[in-house]
C-alpha cells in the first residue's frame, strides 16, 4: 500500500504591500496628525482607506450604507484603490467578499439590521474556511416592525458562528477597532472574519473626534494581508471539501480552538496598538469604577457612553456603582469578565437585544453573563438583565439610575426580584 | 503606480470534424481529435457516477483552462462527489461556494485577483477564473447571484453544468428539467400523467439577452472541441462570460453509462438543446445547425425518466422541438412537423426509435 | 477553555479548515481508488478492417491511410512495403479489391485506396535510397528458383529476399515483368515505373532474373529441383484461339499477343476498324491500345449483354469515353478476306451459355447473320499456358494443383494465373508472398500451418456518428482525346499530395486504433492514457476506471471492446479500500502536514515582519499594561 505524503511546494514570495494611488498618499499625507469631526460611518470608511483594502462589497441598507457611500467616493476621487463590487444582495455581498479574501486579497465588506442576516448563511462558512473577511456593521433592529434603530440583535444572531464580534463605542474606536480587529483576524495565528459592529445611529450618524494617523504608523501597526492558503495557482489548494462524518469533530475542534487562540493575540494586538498610536484599550473588558464597586452594569456599545455619565452622577450621591464594557462579545471573555466584577454584589446586562423565549425571558447577553460570572471563585454576584435602547429609542440616564435601584434593592434583598427587567414598563 | 493587469490568451483548437459543432459538410472529415493539452488539472479518484456528464464537462473545461486557472464550486452533486472527504480532483486552485454564491464568490476571486494585480501583490497574469455551476445553482437558487456577477462584466467564466435536477439530493426538479422529465418532486401518477408540467427556463437565452457585455454560449458534452473551444472564448473574452453546458445525469435520467457523449449529441439533433454562440458586440446569436435531425423519440426512449410519456405528451415534446428548429432558422422536415400530432404517437415506451450503435452496459 | 487537554487521534488530526493540498497529474489524488467501482473494462482489441482482408497481399491499409493522413509518407510507405513490393505498379492497375470491401461504401462512398497507394508508391520511386534496404538481414546459403518474373514471381523474390534466401528467376521473354509488361498496356502502367520498380528490386541484391530462358527448353523440371525451393509464377500469356473459317486470314490476331509485343516495345500495328472479341478485360485493353496505335475505331463484339461484361466497370467507362463502341450478345460467324487479307466478319445476336464444366457455349440466334468490315480483328476470348515441361501428376486441367498453402509438391510452391486461371496483379503477389513465407517455413523444417483467423469489422459496428458524410476524391484523368493520342499517355493521373491526404482522412480505420484520442477525451476518470497518439499506446488506469464503457460507446472505430473485470486475474490491477472512505485509516490525515507547513510558514514570516517592524519603529515596545482601563482619548 503506497502512503500518501503531501508537503507544502515551494510557494509564493511573501505578498507586497499593496500600492496606494498617489492621490491616496497626497490625501493620507494631508490628513495625518489631524483631529477630524466625523460619525462612525466615516470613521470606518476612513479604516478601511488606511487599511488600503483591496475589494470592498457593498449593497445598500440603513444605516451602515454611509460607510459605502464614503468608500466609493474615496474611489471615485482616487483616493482609494480597490474594487468596489456592488453586489446583488448581502449574501452576494458576503459571498464576494468571502471570494476575494479566499483569494488573498483583504476584504471589507458591511451591513445592517435584516441585511446581517440575510447573509446569514455565509458566517460560519466563511469563519470555518479560516478567511479573515472585515465587517463593519452598523446595528438596526431586525424587521418587525420596519424600523432604522439600533439593536444589537441583528450581529448577535451571528455570535456563534465563528466571527471575532465586537462593539465601538464612539466613531474614534470605530477607526481604531477596525484596525485592530484587522490586525488580529489576519494574523497567521488566528485567520478568523471580524465583525465591528457599531450602534446605528448613535455611533454611526453622530459625529465625534477622530485622531487621524500617518499612513506609515499604520502600515507598521497592520502588515499586509497573506492568507497561507490562498487560491493562488502558484501553490494551488482546494478549500471546503466535504467531509466523512467521524472527521467532523476533530475539524469542530479546531474552530473552536481558533476562538481560543485568537485571545491572546488579541491581547497582544490592543497593547501593539496602544503602543503605537497612543490609545490604549481594553483587551477584553473596560472597567470603569469597579475597583470599589458593589453594584455593576454589563454594558456594551454606544450606550455605555451615557451609562459612563450616569455612573458618575450615582457615585456623587455614594452610590457604590460600576461599569463593565464588554469590547468583545465573541470570543466572549468570562475571565476577564470575572476579573473585573470579583467582589461586585449585583450584576446588571444591559440588553439593547432580543432573546426571545431565552432563558432570561429577555436578551442574549445575560445568559452569556451569567454563565460566566457562575464559575467565579468565591461569592459569585446576582445576575439580572435589564430590556433597554429596544428599537433605537435611547437609554437616558434615568433609566440608568432606575436599574441601579434594582439592583441595589437586589443586594438588599439578597436575590434579584427576577431575571429580566422592561426597562420604562416597570415600577 | 498601478500596474498593468496582464490577461491570459488560449489558442483555439483547430474545428474541422466531428466533435467541433460547425456547420456545414464540407472540410475535412477527421473524427481525429485536435491535440489537445496534456495536463489534466481535473484529476481521477473523484467520486462521481460511472459516466458521469459534468465529470467530462469538468474535465474538459479545466484542460482547456490550463494550470493557470482559479475555480469554484457551488454546492451540487459535482461538489460533493469530487471533494469527499478531504481529497479533492483540482490539481488547480479550488473553493467551494455555497450553492447561492456561485456568481457572487467568483465576482469576489475576480475582483481580488484585478486589484491585487493592480496594486502589485500578485505578479500576474490573471488568471482564468472559472465556476461551475449545477443548474439548481445557476438557474435557481444562485440565479441572482451569477446574474449580478455577469452584469458587473467581472473577467470570468460562469458555467452552468446542465444536468437537468438536483441530482445530489436524489433527483428533484429543477427549472431546468425538461417538460416531462421525471424526478422525485415531479413523480408522475393517475393525475399528473407526464410529472413535470412546466417547459424548462430557457437560462442561456436569458443570460444573453440581459447582460450587455456578456459573452455567452451553450453546448453539450457531444461536443468536445466545441465544449473546449468555447470555454476557451469565454476565457479569452475580456468580460463576464456564461456558458451553458448540457451534461447527462446517469443516475438521475435512467440511461446506460455508456450513453453520455451519445446523448449529448442526440439532444442536440432532436432540437432539445439548441447549440448557440452569442457576441454580445455584434448582439448576434451564431447558431450551429446539426447534421442530422431526429425526431424527440429518438432523444426521449434512451432515458428512463422519459418512460411514463403519453402520445400527446411526445407529441408536445415534438412541437416544442420543431419550434426550437425554427428559432435556430433551420427547416422543419414534413416528417418532423407530422410527429406534433398526437395521433402519430404511441406510448413512448411502444415507439419505434432509432437505437445508436450499443457496445454494451457498463459498471 | 474548553480545548484544553484535547487530544485527536492521529488518523483524524485533520489539516485546518479542511484545506486539502492539490493531487498530482501522475497519481491522482490517491485517496479514493474508483477503479473499485468497476465491474466492466474496457480493452483494446484490434480487428482486421475489411480493406486489408480483401488484399491479397494482406496490405495494412488502414495503417497506411493513417500515416498519409499525418502526412508521415514515409512510414506510409515503409507500411505498404512490408506486403508489397510494387505499390506504384499495384496503384495504378490493381483492381482494388480493397474499395470494393471498403466499409465506407455503405456510409457513402469507398475510398480512393489505390490512388494513394500509387500516391505513396510514386513517393517511394523518388527517394534516392530504397528506406528498407538497410533494414534488411543478411542473406543466407539458400536460393529459390522462380519461375516467371511477372508479379507472382517478383513478389516472391522480394519477399524472399526480406526474409534473407537467394532467388534465381527464369524468365522467357527478353524483358522481366510477365504481364505487367506483356499484358497492361503503357497507358496504364508506363513502362518506366514497371522498369523503376523492377530495378528497386533488384537493388536489393539477392535476386538474379535470367532472361529469354525458357522452361522446357533452357531449364528442365530436374533443373529446378536442385535448388532448395522452386515457385512457379508462370502466368497464361497463351491466347485462346477462335475456330471459326477465317480465323487464319491475315489481320486476324490474338489480343494477348497485340499487347506483348506493344508491351514490348516492338513495332505493332493496328487497322482504322478494329474488331476485338471477347468481354473481359483483355478485350477493353486491346480496343482501346488499338485506337492509339492504329488512330481508327475499335468495336467489341462479346457474347455477353452490357451488363454481363466482365471489364471492370471503371475501364469499361473510360472506354466508352474513348470511343470505344460495343456490339453486345453477339458473336461472330466467319471472318471474310479477300486474298487471305482480312476485310470484314460476319456477325450474329447470341447470347452467352455455359456447360457444367463452365465452359463457354455460344448460342447464335438464326437468321440475325449481318455483314461487317473491318481491317483487324483480335481474339481476346481467354487465356493459357505451355506447361508441357511439368510432370503430368501435378496438372489439372490445363492448371498446376495446389494444397490449400499454395505447394506443388515438397518444396514446390506455385500461384498466380498459372493455379486459377486470369486473376488480378495483386493476385499474383499475394501468392507471391504467401509463397516465400510458407518456403521460409519448409526450409526451417517447419510445419505449414494455415493463417490465423482474423475477425472482421463490419460497417455495423462502427460508430458512424464521428463520421462525416464526405464525397470520394476521384483521381484526375487525362481527356479522352489526349489519351487516343498516345499510347503511352497515362489514363489516369496521380492524386496531389492534399488529395491523398485529404482522401486517407475519410478513411473509418475500422477496427483499429488510430490514435483519435476520442477514448482519451471522453473519460470522466483520466483513465484512458497513453504517451503518444499511436496505436498501442493507449492503456487504461485500472486504478480509477469506473467501467462506465463511454470509452467503448465512442470509439469511433470499435477496437476497444467490453470484457467483464471477472475475466481477469490481476490481483495488483484494483486497488482494494481498508476502509470505506480511503485506501487505509488515517491517509486524510497526512495531509494536514502539507496545511500545517503553510501555516507554519507564514506564522514564521509574520514573526520576522514583526520583530522588524518593532525595531524600526523606535523602540515602541509592544505595550502589556493589564491595567488599561478604557479608551483614553
């Protein structure tokens, strides 16, 4: 019986960093070192002209459309070279950026709300195929009722299927995540697609600062895209054959352990870009006045912007409360999650989502939550999810104050007064 | 600066004979083949049916294509019998494609290759890019898909292997399926007596009139220097280009695994399957007119799933074929255009049909 | 984490993401052998195309019509070679037995065989060396005496020669070729490509023509047997006389006769109104030199009607092309004269009978008598021969007696006209060549054993779809008033090197592998392969062939055949699975080396990037501060 030996033939050089336009450098060069007014939308369109991206896919839907919009006109003035493939739809959107990365060539690619899922299908192909596509999603809620406002439903439908998924908070992390989040997803390390996911409107429609680097500093920060396995016929590979039933576990695990793996390197990669553009993040979990605190939000997205303030104002009045920013919700950081709530009485998850019929009887989060801080050591924190943000309505500081009160009373009475919360709709 | 996107061109194989699908009597008569290249970037040990259409028309497209080629595959029976398994036939570049994103995926590895190409990080020259469509992807589920992508003019060849079902799933219609074609979502009965009621999507007819810079063309596995000449045009062509393949399906039309080039050509002379070209500059459709011209029965008793046809139903069949005559601008013979009445027929499992020359049932 | 301390078996420690490496053009991808799915296989089995099993000579004439048709005339050539010595002679005045069988006759129209014959033959006279010369063994101790040097003889001196013996032909006329010479009149075979072929043979060496010797007179029978072989080639070159009165009048003549000596080269004459009798070939040979010679009219008068004569329909054509008339059912009476000078005959309706013996009855109708003129008559009513010099055991009448391999008596062997009465050129050299390899087997001591049966392709068989419907290419022909003009004008002219061509490409090679490459193409599996487009080239990868039979159904020309797997006994020919997905446990797993290399690679490569870039980048350590507490901006 002859053995089939396979090994790696000699393959291609390693890829050039792909040409800028010289209109591109002359616009970069004008910009850099500057602080720019721009919502989140711009502020990804931006990422992804540093980024130099290759094909951007784009089909319309509000509100992550902008982020397109500002792509084309940056390649109608020359700004950016890339292909611009108007797709006939969001899987078709997915499926030719999912093409071009296959390819080697680096990806973005958008969406929003029903648009998410309408490409449903593609998320764990392309996660499972190891292609580090970049999405950068605007939230909206998904249909019923046809609305335009943010809820974070649409990309935690997809949590589970293999994407790194995370959540900026002001268009300035918008630009900085989407370079980060390239970064880790390309590396050789993890291979994994990223999805930046922004709150419609109140991160994509509303303009903050963005510190706006040198084209060199990125460059320096995000090497350029080589996909080890790319369709080149220079080293010819097949991807995504069938497989034997008893090889589905041991191909399972391994997309498991890709999850895994990408932490530490996401750690690595937040320092990386700390160290070199002066912003400094979370690997995991922003913890605001938690060292003391015996109540906590779990928050994530736009809305901990307010939260943030609403937290200081509590504390003026000795309220001892604090706040836990998830930066990523996949892979989903229970030890830095459990790190930072040790000693916190009363846990709160804001649910700006749907988990309908889940096991809150409220949102998708808590569960996560929940699960997580269920293994701490020691006394583990009550665990209630507060419904709030729903449909795009905002989360003002009263309501903020409101489960505060709950969850004080929580601490009080020793067990919370149930697991999910309608924020407005309750005494 | 950008750098110039340099694109392959394939010499065409010499059309005298046979297997070319030209006109006319004249010329040589070689049933000798072209030489034709000797790789063969689809490689045995794939697991399609013994006589498998699309396995020939795979094999035939990807040596005209060459090494220099990228490809993908939809999901349908030539993905799951060629890739089981972790072992795969391409000796070329290969990605599976869900089965929607046959057109979208491509339009995704075209556009990859022109800005890495563009922006340096590949040295060239483009490579053939190809996908190979089933016809539930390309004529159904994936229709838009491969639409958008020819609409877009990416420079790639969509190909639609045309085996008539979802034979993957065990033989279930497809838009495709010829009127009358039995599967297992069509089955006939006492009061559906000819299964599949509807004509098929005329999918090549409609690629071409849609798509204004489309190079597009049909063909049979009757046909190989045609089916390879073409593939190569499509190639060539500077552009989005379709081709439409006819592909028996053994298992799923019930004939004998020998049969395979036999019925590509005999659809072909019973007026089933036109075999066109269309210039999308001249907007000019080139049609081949074959040499022989066969009643359907002779097309129809050589399948199984035909089997359970009614006169009026072959009597149908005969019209909608005599009609495809005339759009192609060739006669209808007296003999022909008498077989649309139902009273000229019997059963098609009692007709009298012409039988090829049977060397024999293989596997 | 929940992947820690996991552990994969090593049979299914899978590459990532299934990333599976490429196969290789040369084994397949290896790890699923389809040849298990078999249960029939397709075999090359050759058949003998009904062209070379007409020809005497056994010419391979599909394998030649093959090689003309890749413009190779050399290997053409070198292939009508190995059967026959004179293809110029042969395609000029062979009556092409070959066309007649020809399986294209029923598709549409035979092929133009003998026009490329003489196409390849004429090729041949022009090389300045004679290819197969140098091919040839050396020769032995042993010579053959033959007696006769016209086609049979030749034939089996040539052939002889091939095979390394000596031969010695007697001949009596001054000039070798028998009636090639003394029988086909110049304008269908010149008399120097007889002379050119006649010396290539000679050039061979080996082979001695004795000339104007003359058996019962120069060389006896005792003579002959102390050589260590004899075969007798002696032909009928005696005309059959006519008893009517006035068969002894001046003008009156044997056909046979008229044509040696033109043949010859020795003055002749012919009358303005010529009269042959007979309706055989001969006849149409003589009216028609008749005319040239003689610059007046021929006529044949034959008892048989129109459709009964027995000249060979094209010549029959160009006869009457030349003018040539024709007096059907009819026979003489008497031949008139004045002054013992021929001047006319009496003619009567008859028709043609024969007696059980087949010999010719005529059956004059009474009172049809009419009067002809005419300055010159020849007989052409048949032919014979003197064998008076031959012991009588070995006659039968009027023919030498053979067995069924051709032999006389111990190492005698005999053919041609002289065993079967007039027969074809190619007659001749067949049993020319079937005479030197059975004496080539005596003289080995060996037992004569009768050829193998050969099976052959008929039209039926065939896969008639791969051949276009394409009309013969009829050779060029000189006008009929040109050829009147003179003898010595050929009737029939050479093919152009894009006829012969183009004609050999209509050619169904049936039964025989050509190459076509069909069976190649039309494999699903890459399984039929082969190195070069040759016959005997092509195998099938047993390893993968699925016995789908497309291979089989397609072959243009059915050399391939079904034969079922049970049939054979090659344990090494199907690759059986240990297990149900691949030939053993675990061989999906090893390709995990080729993906983990990649990725290795380029984990390594991202590693030097990074340690540059952190160099380059002055000193900005990679920041670790765990305390970061959100955006700083």
């Amino acid at each position: 019986m002859t053995t089939v030996t396979t090994s790696p033939a000699s393959g291609p050089a390693a890829l050039e960093r792909g040409v800028r336009t010289p209109d591109g450098e002359k616009f970069i060069d004008g910009i850099a070192g500057t602080s720019v007014r721009m919502n989140g939308c711009s502020a990804a369109a931006y990422a992804a002209l540093y980024a130099n991206v290759d094909v951007i896919t784009a089909y319309p839907i509000r509100p992550y459309t902008a982020i397109m919009m500002n792509l084309a006109q940056f390649i109608a003035d020359g700004v950016l070279d890339a292909e611009y493939v108007t797709a006939d739809g969001e899987h078709a959107q997915l499926s030719a950026a999912f093409g071009a990365a296959s390819c080697g060539a680096r990806a973005f690619t958008g969406s929003s709300g029903v648009g998410v899922t309408y490409a449903y299908e593609m998320y764990s192909i392309i996660s499972g195929a190891r292609i580090p596509v970049h999405m950068s999603i605007a939230d909206r809620t998904l249909d019923p009722p046809g609305d335009f406002g943010s809820e974070h439903t649409d990309a935690l439908c997809t949590r589970d299927m293999g994407w790194l998924l995370g959540w900026a908070a002001t268009p300035q992390e918008v630009f900085d995540k989407s370079l980060i989040a390239l970064a880790i997803g390309e590396d050789p390390r993890v291979l994994l697609p990223q999805m930046v996911v922004q709150d419609g409107y109140f991160v994509s429609h509303i303009a903050g600062k963005v510190d706006l680097p040198s084209a060199a500093a990125v460059d320096a920060y995000l090497p350029p895209y080589q996909l080890p396995f790319a369709l080149d016929p220079r080293r010819p590979v097949s991807h995504g054959p069938q497989i034997h039933p008893e090889q589905g576990p041991p191909l399972q695990l391994e997309r498991a352990r890709a999850m895994e793996d990408a932490i530490p390197v996401i750690r690595e990669k937040t320092d990386e870009f700390g160290a070199a553009f002066g912003r400094h993040y979370s690997h995991f979990v922003e913890e605001f006045m938690l060292d003391d605190a015996e109540i906590a939000i779990v928050i994530s997205g736009g809305h901990s912007v307010t939260c943030r303030a609403a937290i200081m104002r509590l504390r003026e009045q000795g309220i001892k409360v604090g706040m836990a920013r998830l930066m990523w919700v996949r892979p989903f950081p229970s030890e830095d999650l459990r790190k930072a709530l040790r000693g916190v009485k009363a846990v709160g998850v804001v649910e700006t989502n749907l988990g309908l019929g889940g096991p809150s009887y409220g949102g998708i989060l808590a569960p996560d939550v929940t699960t997580a801080l269920y293994h701490m050591e020691g006394t583990r924190p009550l665990v209630t999810s507060f419904m709030a943000g729903l449909g795009g309505e905002t989360v003002p500081v009263a309501e903020f104050d409101w489960m505060a009160g709950k969850l004080a009373a929580a601490v009080r009475n020793g067990r919370v007064e149930k697991a999910a919360h309608w924020v407005g709709f309750e005494d | 600066m950008a750098h110039e996107v340099v694109r392959q061109h394939l010499p065409l194989f010499d059309e005298d004979g046979r297997s070319a699908a030209v006109d006319g009597d004249a010329g040589r008569d070689l049933h000798y083949l072209p030489d034709f290249p000797e790789e063969d970037p689809y490689q045995a040990g794939h697991r399609t049916c013994a006589g498998c259409g699309p396995a020939i028309e795979y094999r035939w497209v990807l040596k005209a294509a060459g090494q220099d080629t990228v490809m993908a595959g939809p999901t349908g029976c030539m993905y799951v019998a060629n890739s089981t398994y972790l072992c795969t036939p391409y000796t070329v570049p290969w990605a599976h494609t869900p089965i929607a994103s046959g057109g979208s995926f491509t339009s995704g590895m075209a556009a990859g290759y022109e800005a890495m190409i563009r922006k340096g990080r590949h040295p060239g020259p483009y490579p053939n890019i190809v996908v190979m469509a089933g016809d539930g992807s390309a004529a159904d589920i994936g229709l838009g898909s491969i639409s958008g992508a020819l609409y877009r003019n990416h420079d790639a060849l969509y190909i639609c292997y045309d085996n008539e079902c979802y034979a993957n799933t065990g033989i279930q219609v497809s838009p495709t399926t010829p009127y009358a074609g039995m599967t297992t979502f069509t089955p006939f009965g006492k009061a559906v007596p000819e299964g599949k009621t509807l004509p098929p999507k005329n999918l090549a007819r409609m690629m071409a009139e849609g798509h204004p810079n489309c190079y597009v063309a049909t063909t049979t596995v009757g046909y190989s220097v045609d089916l390879m000449n073409k593939t190569r045009k499509g190639l060539n062509h500077q552009g989005a280009a379709f081709l439409h393949c006819y592909t028996p399906c053994q298992k799923g039309w019930v004939y004998q695994t020998s049969m395979t080039i036999e019925l590509g050509r005999r659809v072909v002379e019973a007026g089933l399957f036109p075999v066109w070209e269309y210039d999308p500059e001249e907007r000019k459709y080139h049609y081949f007119h074959p040499p022989v011209q066969r009643p359907v029965t002779d097309y129809l008793a050589m399948q199984g799933r035909f089997g359970h046809m009614l006169p009026e139903h072959v009597a149908s069949m005969q019209m909608a074929a005599n009609r495809n005559w005339e759009d192609i601008g060739m006669d209808v013979p007296d003999e022909l255009r008498e077989l649309e009445d139902p009273e000229r027929h019997k059963r098609l499992a009692d007709e009298q049909y012409s039988m090829p020359l049977n060397r024999g049932v293989g596997a | 984490m929940s992947v820690r301390g996991t552990r994969v078996p090593e049979h299914l420690r899978l590459p990532i993401a299934g990333v599976t490496p490429p196969p290789t053009e040369q084994d397949g991808q290896r790890l699923f052998p389809t040849g298990n799915f078999r249960f029939f296989r397709p075999v090359y089995k050759d058949k003998t195309p009904p062209c070379n099993n007409a020809c005497p000579t056994g010419e391979q004439i599909q394998k030649y019509l093959d090689f003309v048709k890749h413009e190779r005339f050399l290997d053409g050539y070198l292939t009508i070679l190995e059967d026959n010595p004179m293809p110029s002679v042969t395609g000029r005045v062979c009556y092409h037995p070959c066309e007649t069988a020809c399986n294209r006759k029923d598709h549409d129209e035979p092929i133009g065989i003998r026009n490329v014959e003489r196409y390849l033959g004429d090729y041949g006279l022009q090389l300045p060396e004679n290819p197969i010369k140098a091919e040839l063994p050396e020769l032995g101790d042993k010579t053959v005496a033959i007696v006769g040097s016209g086609p049979g003889g030749l034939g089996c001196a040539y052939h002889l020669r091939r095979l390394g013996y000596r031969s010695v032909i007697f001949e009596a006329m001054s000039k070798p070729g028998g009636m090639l010479r003394g029988g086909i009149p110049h304008w269908h075979l010149p008399e120097e490509i007889l002379d050119a072929e006649i010396a290539k043979l000679l050039d061979l060496g080996g082979i001695e023509i004795r000339c104007n010797t003359r058996m019962g007179e120069d060389v006896g029978w005792d003579e002959l047997r102390n050589y260590d072989a004899a075969f007798l080639a002696v032909g009928q070159d005696v005309g059959r006389r006519l008893s009517v009165d006035g068969a002894d009048l001046r003008g009156v003549g044997g056909a046979l006769e008229f044509l040696r000596e033109a043949g010859m080269g020795r003055p002749v004459k012919a009358g303005k109104r010529v009269l042959v009798i007979g309706g055989g070939n001969t006849a149409s040979d003589a009216a028609r030199s008749a005319v040239r010679i003689g610059g007046g009219t021929s006529t044949i008068v034959s008892l048989e009607s129109a459709d009964e004569l027995l000249i060979v329909p094209e010549d029959l054509e160009q006869a009457r092309d030349e003018g040539i008339e024709f007096k059907p059912n009819t026979s003489v009476v008497r031949f008139l004269g004045e002054n013992g000078v021929l001047t006319g005959a009496v003619l009567c309706e008859a028709r043609l009978e024969k007696d059980e013996h087949g010999n010719v009855v005529p059956q004059h109708v009474p009172g049809t008598e009419y009067e002809v003129s005419c300055d010159s008559v020849l007989i052409a009513i048949g032919q014979t021969q003197v064998l008076d010099w031959l012991p009588a055991e070995l006659m039968e009448r009027g023919l030498v007696k053979a067995d069924e391999y051709g032999r006389a008596q111990g190492h005698v062997f005999v053919g041609g006209d002289v065993t079967r009465g007039p027969a074809m050129v190619v007659d001749a050299l067949g049993d020319g060549k079937r005479a030197a390899r059975n004496i080539d087997v005596v003289l080995r001591g060996e037992g004569l054993a009768p050829p193998p049966e050969v099976e052959v392709m008929p039209y039926e068989r065939l896969n008639t779809a791969y051949f276009k419907h394409a009309p013969r290419i009829e050779a060029p022909m000189a006008s009929p008033a040109e050829r009147r003009r003179d003898q010595k004008v050929e009737v029939t002219l050479a093919y152009s090197k894009e006829q012969a061509v183009a004609e050999s490409d209509r050619c169904m090679s049936c039964g025989v592998c050509n190459g076509c490459d069909n069976c190649y193409i039309v494999c699903p599996d890459v399984s039929v392969m082969r190195d070069t487009r040759e016959n005997g080239h092509y195998s099938i990868r047993t390893t993968y062939c699925k016995g789908c039979l497309v291979c089989v159904q397609e072959c243009p020309t059915g050399c391939l055949e079904k034969v079922p797997e049970m049939d054979f006994d090659e344990p090494e020919a199907v690759t059986r699975m240990e297990t149900a997905f691949a030939p053993y446990d675990g061989a999906h797993a090893e390709q995990s080396a080729f993906t983990k290399g990649l990725i290795e690679e380029a984990i390594a490569a991202s590693d030097a990037a990074r340690r540059q870039s952190v160099n380059g980048s002055n000193g900005h350590a990679p920041a670790g501060s765990n305390g970061s507490r959100g955006a700083t901006s």
